[in-house]
C-alpha cells in the first residue's frame, strides 16, 4: 500500500437519492476522503461492473 494516507468513511448510498449523494461526494473530494466503503451488506451480490452501473460516481 506504500506511504500513502487513506481518509475514507462508510457510506449507504442506498439512503439517499442521487442528488444528495452526489452532493456527499463531492463534499468528499473537496474534504480529502480517497476511500469509500459502501454496500458492505451487498457486496456478495454485486459485481464491480454492476456496482460501477448503479453508482457511477462513487468511483472517486
């Protein structure tokens, strides 16, 4: 992983609708977060093809 810092947060996208979460993300970026978890509870059913699909932009 190197020496780089990782700043990240869970979050349930499943929550909110796509204007919020793209105003979370954003908020994101602008905040210094560089990892995201999300969909933990899902995350058997889903394959990154589908997930990136669903939610394009949490792809940071």
């Amino acid at each position: 992983m190197g020496k780089k810092l990782y700043h990240g947060a869970a979050y349930y996208p499943e929550l909110w609708d796509e204007k919020v979460i793209n105003e979370d993300i954003e908020m994101m970026k602008q905040t210094g977060i560089n990892a995201v978890r999300i969909g933990e509870f899902a995350c058997p059913t889903w394959s990154r093809k589908k997930a990136s699909l669903i939610y394009p932009s949490l792809l940071l």
